[in-house]
C-alpha cells in the first residue's frame, strides 16, 4: 500500500514546498480538532464537581470556538495547498505522455492501440493524480490521525484503549483482502475501458464506409456490448468498493458499545471520571472517519498503483530509433544514397526492401513505381528515417543519415503521405500548419496544388472547416489540400506518396506542370502507380518484391519492354477511351 507514495517520490521532491505547506496545515488541524474533546471533558468534570465558575465556564466554551473556527481556516489551507499537486501532476503527466507519443515510430503504434493510449492518459492518468490529493489525505486520517488519538485515549485510560484497539487488527486484515479483490477489478474495467475506446474511435473513423455498407446497426450492437461488459466490470469493482465502509460502521458500532458498557464499570470503580469517558467516546467517534479513510487510502492506493504501472509502462517504452546525442544540424540538402540496404518490419520476418542501391543528386526528380506492395512506400519511409534498417547503408550529404538531428532532416522535407490527413479545422489553418505563413504564400501554394476551382465553390473560402479528418472534402481535394501543406514552404525535398490518385487527368496534369516550374532545381521524390505523373522524371525505379528491378528514363525503360512499357500501354490506352 505504501509502495505508491514511493513511485511519486520524484513528483512530491519537485513541489514539495506545497507538500511542506499542506502537511504542516494537517497536523495543525489535526491538533485544534484533538483539544476539543478534552476541553469538553474539563468542562464535563467540572459542572459534576461544582468546581467551575461563570467565568471559567465562558472562557473554555470561547476557547472551544476559537478551535473551530481556527480548524476551519487551516483545512482551506492544507486543502488548497495539497490538491493543487493533483492538478499539477495531471498536468506534468499528461505532457510527458504526450511527448513520448508524438517522439515514437510506427512501430510504437504498431504495439499499441489509440483506445490504449486515450485510456491511459484519461482513466489511469486520473486514477494516479487521485494519489496525490485525496491519497495523501486518506494517509494521514487514516494512520497519522487515528494514533494521534490512540495517544490520547491511553492517557485518558489504557484499559478502554487495550479493548479499543484489538478489533482493530481484524478490520485492516478484512480491509486489505477486499483490497487485493479491488486492485483485480480496477485492472479488468481498465482494459474493458480500452476496448470501449477502440471501438468508439474506430466507428467514428469509419463513419463513411459504415454507412456505406448499411452496417451501422451492427457496429451500434458492438458498441452496445462493449458499454455493457464495461458497466459490469465497473459494477463488480464498485460492489466490492461498497463492502468497505459497513464493514468499517459495523466494527466501530460494535467497539462503541463495548467501550460504554466498559466505561460504566470503570466510572463506577472510580478509574476513570465522567469527563474523561464522555472524551474518551467523543475521540472514538473521531475514529470512524479514520476507518473509512484506510479502506478509501486502501482503495485509492490499489487502483493508482494499478494506474501507475500502466502509465510507467507507457513512459518507459524504448524508441527504437534513436537520436545520437551528438547529432550534427544538416544545413541543405545534396545527396541520398541507399547502398546494398535492406529492410524488414520489426513485426514482420519477411524482408520488404532488398539490396536496394540508388543514389538521388540534389535537383533530380526521381519516380518510384511498382505493384501493389513492392515497396514503394517502404522505400520512401526510409527517406523520413522512421525506421531502423537491417543492413547496408543509407547515406545524406555521403554521412550516415542517424548522424544528423531527426528534426533538421525533416526540415529539409515536404512530404505528403499516401493517406491524407487534415486536422479538424480550416482550409488555412490545414496548409499554415503551425507555421508563420502570410497569404500571399498560401495562395500560391493552392494554385500549384490546383486549389482555386474548388475553393471558389466553397462558401466560406480559406475558412472552410474541413471537419474531423477532412471529411467535410472530397478525396481528390483532401489530396490537393495536403499537397498545398507541403508546397508552401518551397521545401528542398519534396516526397510525393501516390498523392494524385484520387483527381482526375486533366488536374493531374495541370498539377504536374506547376510543379515542374516551381521545383526547377529541387530534388523531388514521387511514388505514384499513374505512370503519366513520373513519365518526365530524371529517373525513374520500377520495384517488383522488394528490389530495383528496373532503372532508367522514362524512355530507356520503355524500350526495355516488361512490367513498365505493358504498364504504361495499358493505362494510355484507358486514357484515351476515357476521353
């Protein structure tokens, strides 16, 4: 149970001056709540003896105000102080994870689900912060507070203190039974959390092709078990919560009645006075907070220590590919050179690239094509250094590429994936991306990518929101969105994934001549399965199952002959009959 308090040891250390503050507030409180009963006793013995005056009478009953009201004022303190460290916690916790997940590489995503993620910086990031505030709390009512009272009562008398405390073992022995059963349940409403999430996003995700199938009552009835096996996970761990506290009331009803019937007889035998049995009673009344707060600190502990775990596991996962700590800055852009290179996914034993030998000069444009599954994508993934490799060499500026900053290697880059994603906002918001763009930048990037036409059909222009992914646009749109993103900052590398796929051949081709006079002189890296899109290209690679099968011109490759020229044949002549 205590183990928790360890594992944010490094959290309290950073903001411990709100830990000083908090916990100093506490044992003060704790001091103006511990003098009331035996103010009360005093007062209690002294009407029965006849011993008090007036005056005495007011001045105990003035200092038995001035403790509340001081308690009071010290509890806003230690509780402001103290659960101001859960929002802090919260805070530093979910930019760590946020962090660590935009640093990772596909094959992090790969190991974990989006619903896994979301679940564990919403539910377990909650869970954990809980620790620190209502935690830290239950720490102290219910181990600090109720000795300070054990000390109280064995000056008041050590034989009810004897028979006060030997029930009391027996309640932490149950307490921390039902806390292990907890700890279970709060890890299966964990997972069944995740599961729910998964397939809420995936729905929502696949909403076009959901609809478009007529299956979004069964997607609705999957939903439907995933909310309900979650209620019943979540009800079971809140069933075994609830057995806490009549547990606790039970054991302090029973103790109560011992100690009164004990108390008479003790009264009667003149070991104890009537004051001191009715503050005995008042602070063992003050121990039923105490009981619920270790079956809370019990319930809280397991849970955020289940939490904890889970989120640990997230932060201390080890990137694969790693920064040097003494990379170098690339200033520009001269040379990409793949030497007899070869590459599997770490998911995978079969290798995709193999023996690929390529070099691409600053200036050329370069066209990647393939069957489906060649590798193409693969290849150009390699180009973003998002993946290690198996063997050979993968040369920038004739260095290795894991010789220079991941960051100033993207810098070089405008790259437009094969699966346009927009952000769920507006046009100009998608193509300025986070970056000082004026205007005039932007409306040329839209006229290159071929942009105008469609934006002047839209009624609210550049303010157009694009909705969640860009669904409120068409896919040749979307594409033509993305391709603006990438050209507006005139990048010195431009790599093109099979992004014209969706628009039809007359803007292919008005796409493919602006580009050619805005990249004069700037390398250009396109992947396409429309061979008109690279038929101009410096050079031209034809991948079939992993390697270069083919390399040339656009001419030389057709008089090769093979998967290029029939390739090439098939779509001019679909071209033609679609004219």
């Amino acid at each position: 149970m205590f183990k928790i308090f360890r594992d944010f040891k490094d959290f309290f250390k950073k903001y411990r001056k709100n830990q000083i503050i908090g916990t100093t507030a506490i044992m003060l409180s704790y001091i103006s709540i511990l003098l009331q009963p035996y103010i009360v006793g005093l007062i209690s013995n002294g009407i029965k003896a006849d011993t008090v005056n007036r005056e005495e009478l007011l001045s105990m009953i003035g200092l038995f105000l001035i403790l509340i009201i001081t308690s009071y004022g010290i509890d806003y303190i230690w509780g402001t102080t103290i659960f101001k460290n859960v929002y802090l916690i919260d805070r530093d916790t979910r930019n760590e994870i946020m962090d660590k997940v935009l640093r990772q590489t596909p094959e992090f995503f790969e190991k974990n689900s989006i619903g896994s993620i979301m679940g564990k910086a919403t539910n377990d990031l909650r869970a954990m912060s809980v620790v620190v505030g209502y935690g830290l709390m239950a720490f102290f009512d219910g181990i600090v507070y109720p000795l300070l009272i054990f000390i109280l009562m064995l000056k008041i008398s050590w034989k009810l203190t004897i028979v006060a405390t030997v029930i009391l073992p027996i309640i932490i022995i149950l307490l921390t039974k039902v806390g292990e059963t907890l700890n279970r349940k709060f890890e299966e409403v964990q997972k069944s959390f995740d599961r729910m999430n998964e397939s809420a996003l995936e729905s929502v995700t696949a909403i076009r092709v959901l609809r478009a199938f007529g299956v979004e009552d069964i997607f609705t009835k999957r939903f439907d078990k995933r909310i309900l096996d979650n209620y019943k996970k979540d009800m079971e761990r809140i069933k075994v919560s609830a057995i806490f506290v009549p547990t606790s009331m039970f054991a302090m009803g029973i103790m109560m009645a011992i100690i009164m019937f004990l108390g008479g007889r003790l009264i009667s035998a003149r070991e104890i006075t009537v004051g001191g049995l009715i503050s005995f009673t008042m602070y063992m009344g003050m121990l039923e907070w105490p009981s619920y707060a270790i079956s809370d600190l019990i319930t809280v502990a397991k849970e955020g220590s289940a939490s904890i775990e889970r989120i640990k596991e997230l932060l201390r996962y080890k990137e694969t590919v790693i920064e040097k700590p003494n990379a170098k800055i690339i200033a520009g852009f001269e040379s990409l050179e793949f030497k007899n290179f070869n590459f599997k996914y770490p998911s995978d034993d079969r290798m995709i690239l193999k023996d690929i030998n390529l070099k691409i000069e600053k200036g050329e444009t370069i066209g990647i094509v393939g069957k489906t599954g060649s590798g193409k994508s693969t290849l150009i993934y390699q180009m973003l250094r998002e993946y290690n490799f198996d063997s050979g060499e993968l040369l920038l500026n004739n260095q290795p590429i894991e010789d220079y900053k991941f960051d100033s290697i993207h810098r070089l880059i405008g790259y437009v994936p094969q699966e346009n994603f927009l952000f769920s906002k507006t046009i100009r918001e998608n193509i300025k991306f986070f970056r000082k763009i004026d205007d005039k930048e932007i409306e040329k990037a839209i006229k290159n990518a071929d942009f105008e036409k469609d934006l002047a059909s839209l009624n609210e222009g550049l303010e157009t929101l694009t909705g969640e992914k860009g669904i409120a646009l068409s896919g040749g749109q979307k594409q033509r969105v993305s391709l603006a993103r990438a050209l507006v900052n005139n990048p010195q590398v431009l790599i093109l994934d099979d992004v014209l796929s969706a628009v039809d051949t007359k803007t292919e081709q008005r796409i493919i001549e602006n580009l050619k006079a805005l990249r004069q002189g700037k390398t250009n890296i396109i992947a396409s399965h429309r061979l008109s899109v690279i038929k101009d290209a410096d050079k031209i690679l034809v991948l079939e199952d992993g390697k270069i099968s083919q390399i040339g011109t656009h001419k030389e490759l057709y008089l090769m002959g093979g998967w290029y020229k029939e390739q090439y044949d098939k779509q001019m002549g679909e071209a033609e009959d679609e004219e």
